[in-house]
C-alpha cells in the first residue's frame, strides 16, 4: 500500500470517528461537518435573502423601510426554524433529544438567561406589533434619536451626535416610549418668544408669521401661527408653533434658525426684547426706628 492510499485509509477512518451520542444518533465528525457548514450557510442565506427584500424587491413596491426590515426580519426567523428542521431531519440527528436538550437548557434560561430570553420575546412582539420600526424617531427617558436596526434581542438607536446606544428590546416594550414618527413625520413645535409691554400684539403675531413662511424647513400647510400666552411678570409671552417633516431629528437647529431671523425682524422693525426686572422696596426694622426716635 503507498503513502496516497495510507492517507485515504487515514482520511476515511477520521472522517468516520464517532464523537458522541445525542439520544439514539451517533454524532460522527463527518455529521458534525456537515452540519457546521449547513447552518453557516444557512445563516448567510437567509441574511442575504432578508438583504435582497429589504433593498431591492420591497422599495419596487413602495414599502416603507420600517415595515420592510420588519418583514423581512420575520421571513429571515420563518426560514431559519425551518431550515434548523430540514437540516436535522437530513443529517439523520434524532429531533426528540434536541427538544430534550432544549428542555434541559429551559432550566438554565429560567435562572440565568431570563432577559436574554425576555429581550428575544420583546425583539419578536416589536417586529409583529411595530410600536417602533426602523427610522423612527424615539424618546426613552433621556436618550433621543433614530432607529437605525432592530435585531432579535436590542434595537440600534443613533443620537444627533452620531453616537450609538444599544437599548435592550425590553425596555421599548415595558416603558413608555415617546414616537415622533409613528404616524408621519409632520411634528409640530413650539417656541416662546417674549416681547416689551408696549409692542402691539398684532404685529408681533405678523413679523412672527413672516419669520416662519420664510423658512424653508417650515411647512406651508399646515400654516404656522401664533399663540399669545400669556401677560408675563416683564413681557408679553407668544408661542410660534410651526409644523416641520424636515426638522424632525434635529428641532434645536430650526429653533436657532427662526431665533436668529426673529432677533433680526425685532431689530428692524424696532420691537423691544424685554430683560427680567423686579423693584426692591427695603424696609425699615424695629432697631432703626429705635435710632430715629432718639435723634
């Protein structure tokens, strides 16, 4: 016998080393094999399908981006169950001890992977039920920004800094989460803007509406307009409420675009921006009175 032969003889027999048992299955490394390379490629497979949705075939039809990378998440989960069962039904592994071994890792899970699971769970009934979905913009407690993934156990958030937080899916379900996209992106904001006694309300209210029609980032329709608030303890107070699709992610900026052209209209047209003031009256106490008297 050569060497070639040897090393086939060699070859066939590692190839047929049995490794262990999984209930009545012996778990060869040829199975093992095979089965590390079906799972990888099922795993890229159904990545690049969930891809090919989401990018190419969704956006023919219009779908919006959210609910594309919903679907799609839920067709790439749909394809993963059952190409776990086509895989181990075909490299002959006896299903009922992979649920015995599942049932066994329950008792794991239930002590140590709970919010692993509870995360999962969360990531499916978002995916299903899409309180959130992928570009929406959000608010939880202090953190603000937009979704830019959501995988089965976190949801990728992307701040105006540019800065990713990683927020578990549970907290999107159990508390409250303030959605400024969930129907549209028209949001309507709010600016106080406090002018002297003397200004006539009526033209505050015109220069105010002129600031915003000549916005670009302000939509005509709806139009803006202008609360007068309240008689404040030094001023005035108005409130310019405009609607934006544009500003959506970034208010702070449409606030400091309409408070620069407002400065600029109050100085041209003379409008007094009032500072706070307050009178102090001091009083006199019983030791100076006692002073005055004796003098």
């Amino acid at each position: 016998m050569n060497s070639y032969d040897s090393f086939m003889a060699w070859l066939k027999t590692c190839w047929n080393t049995e490794l262990f048992h999984l209930g009545e299955t012996q778990i060869y490394i040829k199975t093992f094999v095979h089965l590390a390379i079906s799972l990888f490629l099922l795993f890229y497979l159904t990545s690049k399908i969930r891809m090919l949705l989401v990018k190419k075939i969704f956006p023919r039809y219009k779908i919006e981006v959210g609910v594309g990378q919903s679907i799609g998440t839920i067709v790439r989960y749909i394809l993963i169950i059952l190409g776990l069962i086509i895989i181990f039904q075909a490299t002959g592994i006896d299903l009922s001890a992979i649920g015995l071994l599942i049932g066994a890792l329950g008792v794991g899970i239930g002590f140590g992977l709970q919010n692993i699971v509870n995360n999962f769970i969360s990531g499916i009934i978002i995916l299903f039920e899409r309180p959130v979905k992928v570009g929406d913009r959000i608010e939880i407690e202090d953190l603000s920004g937009n979704i830019v993934n959501i995988s089965a156990r976190a949801t990728t958030v992307i701040t105006n800094d540019n800065i990713a937080v990683i927020v578990p899916n549970s907290d999107l379900v159990s508390t409250r989460v303030i959605n400024w996209s969930h129907n549209d992106r028209n949001v309507r904001l709010n600016f106080p803007v406090g002018v002297a006694y003397k200004e006539d309300p009526e033209k505050i209210r015109k220069i105010l509406i002129e600031v915003a029609n000549e916005n670009p980032g302000v939509l005509k329709k709806p139009s803006p307009d202008v609360l007068f608030e309240n008689f404040g303890e030094s001023s005035l107070d108005f409130s310019l409420r405009v609607w934006t699709d544009e500003y959506i992610d970034k208010p702070m900026i449409l606030k400091s675009q309409l408070y620069y052209a407002i400065f600029k209209k109050f100085k041209e047209y003379n409008v007094e921006i009032p500072f706070p003031q307050r009178d102090v009256h001091i009083k006199s106490g019983p030791e100076e009175h006692s002073k005055e008297a004796q003098h």
